[in-house]
C-alpha cells in the first residue's frame, strides 16, 4: 500500500513533468510556424 502510493507519486510527477514539456514544445512550434509562414509570404511576394 505504502509502495503503491509513492510508485503513484513518483508516476503524477513524470506525468506533470511531460505536459510542462509537450506545452512548451507547442508553444516553440507555435512560434516556428508562424515564423516559417512569414518567410513563405515573403517569398511569394518576391
């Protein structure tokens, strides 16, 4: 019982520690595409 609620413990905190990561990658590729379709127009109006 006592292992089972510190394995969870441990479990939650790699869970949480994986969505901080997800969201600051969606966050950079949010930044990127909008980046990448800057440069696109860019080049379309060239």
């Amino acid at each position: 019982e006592i292992y089972d609620k510190s394995m969870k413990k441990k479990i939650q905190a790699e869970v949480d520690k994986l969505s901080k990561q997800v969201k600051e990658l969606q966050k950079k590729s949010k930044e990127y595409y909008s980046k990448g379709e800057e440069e696109n127009d860019r080049k379309e109006n060239e």
